[in-house]
C-alpha cells in the first residue's frame, strides 16, 4: 500500500478516533513501552482472566504509526488466551521484519495486516512493534508488569 | 558576488533526482572536487604517513601536514600545531573532557554549559562531572534562544573551571553571545571550550577573536567526509595535557614500563592517522572560501526568510527560537498540531524532501521547551528557492494526508 494511502484508509481512523485508549480501573498488568529515540510512550493495561485476556485499554502519545499500531492490536488480543496473544506478537513483528509474508499467517492479524508495507520502513519499524512488544513483555514476564 | 547555481553542478547527489534535501545540520553533501581529492590522495600518495623514510611516506605526510596548515587558516590557529585531526566534533570535545577536564576539575568545582548543547557537548562534561564530584550547572535561555548577560554573569562564577558553550545551537539555529562569554569566563579564570560543529560551515571563524580556548567542528557538515573533523586547543594548554589514546606514532621514547611522547599535535593523533579525509577536509575548506562567506550567508538567509514566512501562514505551526530568520543560521525547528514529527517526516519523504524529525541529540533542550519532538529543515548554501517552495508547498498538505481535513 502506498504510504500516504495507509495513513488515509487505516492509520488515521485508529490514530484520531481510537477505540482502546484510556486508563482503566484495577488492572492486573501494566506496562510502560518508550521508544526512547522518538518519544512514542504507551501504557499498556490488561485484565486477565484464567488465562485470557479479557479486558486491554492503553494510554500515552506518540506517531500515528505508534498509536493505530496498538489500538488495533487492542483489537485483537481481547478474547484471546495469553498464549495466543504472544503468538500473535510473534506473527505482527516476523511480518513487520519482513520475514512472516504467508497468507494464512497473516490472516490472524487481521486488520493489523495493513501495517504490513511498515517493513519497507526502516525509520518506522519500531513505531509499530512498540504495542506489540509491551504487549508480549508483560505476558512473557508478569512480575515486570505488576500495577 | 559568485553564481551559486554553479557550485550546485559540483554535487552530485544533489542532482540525481528530485530529493529536496533539508537536512544539512545534520551533515552537508559534498562536492566533487572534496571526493577527488580523496581519490587523488589514495591514487598518488597512498602510504603511511608520519613514519617512512620513503618518498611515498614523505608525500602522504606533506599532504596531511598541509592539510592541518589549511584549517589553522581558516579558523585563525597561530600555529598548524594548535590543530589536532579527529573524527569528528564528538571526539574533540571528549579529548578536551579527558585530557583536559578529568586532569583540571577537582571536587567543588563547577563546569557550565547551556541547556541548548547538542549531547556531545553535554555528556562529556556529566562525565567529568560526576567523576571529580564536581557540579555541572546549566545555563537557559530565552524563549528566543538568547543566553542573556544576566544569565551567564550569574551562572559563571570564581567556582567554575570550564564553560562549554556551542557557537550555534543545532535546534533554535542561535547564534550564542560566545566572545562576551569567554571575556567574562577568562574573568574567572575559567576555559572556554566551543562547540562549532554548526558554525564552522556557516561563519566566519576566529578562534582568536572569539577567545576559545578550545574550538571544535566536524568535517562531513561543512562538504567533508565522514570520520574527519579538527579540535582546536590553544598551545599552552594542549601541552601541558596527557594523551587521550595512547599507541603508535604519538611517541619519542618507549620502555619497558614508561613513554614520553611525541611533542603536539601528534601526542594526540594515536595510531595511523586519517591522511585521506584531512585532504578532503582541506579540500572542503578551499571549496567554502570559494564560495565565499558573503554568499553564504546571503543564501542562507533567502532560504530562511521565505521559509520562515512561508510557514507563518500556516496557523497549526509553531517556529521554535527567534522572530528574526537572521538568527537561524539556515536552521528552522518545527512543530505542526495534531501530527507527530515522525510522521511529518515520513510523509514529506514520500514527496522526496528530507528533513529530520526527533530530538536533535538535544533531550533536556527539548524538555526545556517542552516538545517531546520536533521537526527540522536546515539549508545550505547549495539549496534553492524552488526547493523551498517545494517544501512549504508539501508541506501544508502533510495535515490533509494526517485525516484533518482539506
């Protein structure tokens, strides 16, 4: 997808009207992911329970790419089992390095999928893993995300 | 006055496409004539230099010395001497910081540099700092960017043994009050170190007149390579201080357990030096005293005031430092409501214009104006009016691409 095009059709929407941003009352996990070179910064909440995410809100500021990147992901890890959701981050961060290009991979991204051109980026590659590695962080390692 | 369209067939890159680059604070493009006198060096006198007892040897050497001769000149040096080759402004300041401040601050003493410095001339002196239990203190400026007199009669004091000051500030584009600075910083018999990675291509320099006693700047940003740039340290000083890396060529006599060193400037050039890039910088020089300062000046300050004009009728931007473009030394920072400098960047990239985006290796700058990030476009001499009107023409269409409307 053409760049200005994917910030038209995908980015804008999430980045000016974002679905899962916001503080959020008693989480279980909390964790803060900073690019410190640009200063995208997001706070990421999650609600688990037995072993499934079930609520995911996320706060903070930064680039477009940064701030769509994460509400999408928001989008797609709520109702999932934790052990998915890292696989998921698997999936979005092999695409965005350019190295999971397979349809049937990238299908459970789903509308993140349009973030797929970010690996012609370079610049942009850490905006829009920055959601998706705090996400796989603070399931990987829930003692780092203790609210 | 020279024909400046003339000098922009010379580079290479800049004519290889439709890329407006806006990016020359950060490094300059480089004309043909520096990359064949590189080639120039390699093809004919190719060997290592300082040491062979051979023509080739004696060659290589003549080409370097004489090259350290040409950025005496061009910064007022009294001697070639006084001239220390480096990589760059980053490894000047840090000999300074070693050499110099870890030997000459002691507990109690202060160090004072301005909130405006590039991390380069900020984290050496932390550095320092924190080792000898001595205080850094800042100075602030203005919301134009001036350090006032008040301001820096207040922070210099009979504690302070170094001000580090830069001569302009690679964000706000300000030219510091430098020669005021160092009288009264001499006053209180403290050095002066000067930063003039981002004056050096632009101004006149003279290191004499300023009253630095040290005086730093990077090749690759006035039309050298990378990997080359010059300190300037007053005779005195530079003598008395140890060598910041010690090894090959920068010695007289080595034994067992000790080594006296060769005399100055090559007790602080360890190793095989950089003879091929000294030559491009002297090159570079040659080029810029071609041009001419006048005309360098005068574009720039073209380019800036239409720039600057330009982006006061766009009502969701804000100019960051003085009013006057004439105080920018070619360089505008930026930021435009709603949209992230990064994707600002990305955008204009798209349109084939660069311009850098981020925090300009200047964090406590940025927080002191309280932007997390900010855009640049800086020119040079090279750059043109239609690339100007290029720019500001994309540029207020980045809003549109950012989902606010027409």
């Amino acid at each position: 997808m053409e760049l200005k095009q994917l910030y038209r059709e995908i980015v804008n929407e999430h980045n000016l009207h974002p679905v899962h941003k916001g503080k959020m009352e008693n989480p279980d996990l909390v964790l803060r992911g900073v690019n410190p070179s640009c200063g995208d910064d997001i706070t990421l909440q999650l609600k688990i329970k037995d072993g499934v995410i079930v609520e995911g809100l996320y706060d903070g500021s930064g680039c477009a790419i940064s701030q769509a990147s994460v509400d999408m992901m928001v989008d797609q890890i709520v109702g999932k089992s934790k052990e998915d959701a890292i696989k998921l981050a698997g999936t979005f961060m092999g695409m965005i390095k350019g190295e999971v290009t397979d349809e049937e991979s990238l299908e459970a991204l789903d509308e993140a999928v349009a973030l797929q051109d970010v690996a012609h980026m370079p610049a942009r590659v850490k905006c829009a893993v920055l959601g998706w590695h705090t996400m796989q962080e603070m399931l990987e390692h829930p003692e780092k995300a203790q609210g | 006055m020279s024909n400046l369209g003339d000098f922009r067939k010379d580079f290479d890159q800049l004519n290889s496409g439709d890329y407006v680059y806006f990016d020359n604070a950060a490094t300059s493009q480089r004309p043909r004539q520096v990359l064949e006198a590189v080639s120039n060096f390699y093809k004919t006198a190719n060997a290592n230099p300082l040491r062979g007892l051979y023509d080739w040897s004696m060659a290589a050497t003549d080409a370097y010395e004489n090259s350290r001769a040409v950025v005496a000149d061009f910064i007022g040096a009294s001697r070639a001497e006084e001239i220390i080759f480096t990589r760059n402004t980053t490894e000047s300041l840090n000999l300074v910081a070693y050499s110099y401040g870890l030997e000459n601050v002691h507990e109690g003493d202060e160090i004072v540099i301005s909130v405006m410095e590039h991390h380069s001339n900020m984290l050496p002196w932390q550095m320092v700092a924190k080792k000898n239990n001595a205080k850094l203190v800042f100075m602030e400026p203005l919301e134009d960017g001036t350090i006032t007199e008040q301001e820096y009669k207040s922070k210099i004091t009979d504690k302070t043994k170094i001000v580090a000051i830069g001569h302009v500030s690679n964000v706000m584009g300000v030219t510091n009050p430098v020669k005021e600075i160092a009288e009264y910083a001499h006053s209180k018999g403290a050095i002066v170190v000067v930063d003039g990675a981002q004056s050096a291509p632009h101004m006149k320099v003279d290191v004499k007149d300023l009253g630095a006693d040290f005086f730093a700047l990077s090749g690759h940003k006035m039309l050298a390579p990378m990997g080359i740039g010059a300190l300037y340290g007053r005779y005195e000083l530079l003598e008395q201080m140890q060598p910041f890396l010690r090894g090959g060529e920068m010695i007289e006599y080595v034994t067992r357990e000790d080594a006296t060193y060769a005399e100055i400037p090559h007790k602080f050039e360890a190793g095989t030096v950089n003879a091929g890039d000294a030559v491009g910088l002297a090159e570079a020089i040659k080029y810029i005293q071609n041009v001419g300062f006048d005309a360098i000046e005068a574009q720039e300050q073209k380019l800036t005031t239409m720039l600057m004009e330009g982006l006061a009728k766009l009502p969701y931007i804000k100019v960051y430092g003085s009013k006057d473009p004439k105080k920018h030394c070619g360089i505008v920072t930026f930021t435009m409501d709603g949209v992230h400098p990064h994707d600002m960047a990305s955008i204009l990239n798209d349109d084939h214009i660069c311009v850098r985006a981020g925090h300009h290796c200047a964090q406590p700058l940025m927080q002191f104006i309280g932007a997390g990030s900010t855009a640049r476009a800086s020119v040079y001499f090279y750059n043109t009016e239609s690339e100007v009107e290029r720019f500001l023409d994309k540029l207020s269409k980045v809003r549109e691409v950012m989902g606010y409307g027409a």
